[in-house]
C-alpha cells in the first residue's frame, strides 16, 4: 500500500475540519494516510510517496518557516500537492493581479507595503473611504488565512480602529477593499475542483453582526446548486489559474455578488477547508482525483 502524509497543524481543536472524510476513500484505493504537522521535527518526508497540503491553518504566523518545510518535501522523494510554485504563488494575495490581467473580475484592491517603511495615518486609512466612494472598506493581511487580522470598519470608527489596524499591519503588507453588502445580504459562494473538475458549491453566510463566513466564526454553510453564470465564471477562473501556472490538484475559488454580475474573492490553492462534510461523495471524488494525478505522475 502506498504511503501519504496529509500536512496539518498540531492541534485543530479549535477548528472545523473534515479531511478524516478521505482517509477512507484512499485507502480504499490502495493508499494509507498519515496526518503529519508541518512543524513536526526531522521527518523523514522521503517515506511517503505524496504530502497533500490540507490544514496548516496556523501557517501565515511564521510563512518562510512553513515554506521551508515544503522545499524540504520537495526535495524529497514525496510528490507535494499542491506544489511549492503554486503556494509560492498563492501564498500573497497580489495573485489576484494576475488573474485580472486574465480577464477574471476581482473585488477592487488598494496593495498596501508594510507601514514601517511609510507610517499609515489617519488621513490615508480615511482616504480609502474617498477612493472606492464607500462608507464601509475592509482591510487585511496579503498573507493570511482563518481572517486573522482582518477588519471591517466604517467612516465613523476610523478612530477607534486606527491604533489596532496600525499595530497589525507595521511588519505585514496589506491589502483594502471596499465593504461588499453581498457578503452579509447573500453570502459568499465557493466552489470547488479537484484535479480540474467542478465537485460540489456552498453558500457562506456570517452571523449577525459579523462578515466572516468561517464556521470557526460563526458563519453558516449551506450546500447549493450553483446558477449558469456563477458555475461559467468559475469555470473561467480555473482556466485562468492552469494558464498560469498548471492544474491544481484542488482549488477551492470564492465569490460574491458584485455589480450585477460575480467578483473573485479568492482562489484558495494552499490550505482551503474543501467542506468534505457538505457533499457525501467529494471525499471519493477528491481520493480519484488524487490517484488519477498520481498514475499520471508515475508515467
């Protein structure tokens, strides 16, 4: 039987995560997983035949650490999923200026350098307000995962916010976007593809009060049949992605409604929960998947 490492974190007991939902569907087709911590000491990487990337969801604390464990897996005889070059890739959302250089329609963003080469005043957080003619913006990590860090503010609360988003944001760049009323209205749609190929879509949807759509925060999850145009404008994000780089063995691609039509919140490519929970038969998809890109990689 060949060997697998599925690549976590030390401890999820604060989160929800579904990917013991493989275990079986791969072993039945010949493959033992292990759940290995990417901060795990001296592993021997070469014992496995493949590493998949699922839950290292604490990774954004200490990001050149976490890539160094990927070239170190690389360097190995293992074959990682995804591979080094797309998490090199995705791991800063300034990706997203590459796929709208493909013609994928993003939510807009102002790319922000990390304030202890240019302090961020009062004045310039207000000026996001002017720039995108909205009263409410969002501001985030470029590098970051589970919403750390993130805030949604209004013109009003500029003040009270300003000391904590300056503190946040004085070693990581950031990003800003305008406060999209879908997200809380309607929700945040993900689909998601396995080897390229449509699996399964849920709606999102945050508690009162709140933006984000994480479980761990609240957030609802609802299992949908996406329309026509959302399921196209995926289907064209994921071309994007493979013309860039190569097909993905898993993708998770979030949106919202925005303007009449969809904008691309995320491509998830690294760490995405894939809600193994929400569709009885993704976990035996997402095991064909893998196992087909395997005998495919062995050729």
């Amino acid at each position: 039987m060949n060997k697998c490492a599925i690549l976590t974190m030390d401890s999820l007991d604060n989160f929800e995560a579904y990917d013991q939902l493989i275990v079986s569907p791969l072993a039945a087709l010949g493959w033992q997983v292990d759940m290995v911590s990417w901060r795990k000491q001296d592993v021997d990487w070469s014992n496995y035949s493949a590493v998949i990337i699922r839950s290292p969801w604490d990774y954004q604390d200490d990001a050149p650490a976490f890539l160094a464990v990927l070239e170190a897996i690389e360097a190995s005889s293992a074959h990682l999923e995804n591979s080094l070059a797309i998490v090199r890739w995705n791991i800063d959302k300034q990706y997203l200026k590459d796929l709208q250089q493909q013609n994928v329609s993003v939510v807009p963003t102002i790319w922000r350098e990390q304030i202890n080469q240019k302090a961020l005043s009062l004045d310039e957080l207000q000026g996001y307000f002017d720039h995108f003619k909205q009263d409410q913006i969002v501001l985030k990590p470029r590098i970051s995962a589970n919403a750390d860090n993130t805030f949604w503010i209004n013109r009003n609360s500029v003040q009270q916010y300003y000391e904590q988003i300056h503190n946040a944001f004085l070693t990581r760049n950031f990003m800003v976007q305008p406060f999209i009323e879908s997200v809380i209205k309607e929700g945040e749609f993900s689909l998601f593809y396995f080897n390229g190929h449509y699996s399964h879509t849920i709606l999102k949807t945050p508690k009162a009060n709140d933006f984000r759509v994480q479980e761990e925060h609240g957030g609802q999850l609802k299992s949908i049949t996406p329309e026509k145009s959302l399921l196209e404008f995926a289907e064209k994000s994921m071309t994007a992605i493979t013309t860039l780089h190569q097909t993905p063995l898993y993708a998770r691609v979030d949106f919202v409604r925005n303007e009449g039509g969809f904008a691309l919140m995320e491509a998830e490519l690294i760490e995405p929960s894939l809600y193994f929970n929400m569709d009885e038969e993704s976990p035996k998809r997402f095991a064909k998947a893998f196992v087909e890109r395997m005998q495919h990689i062995t050729l």
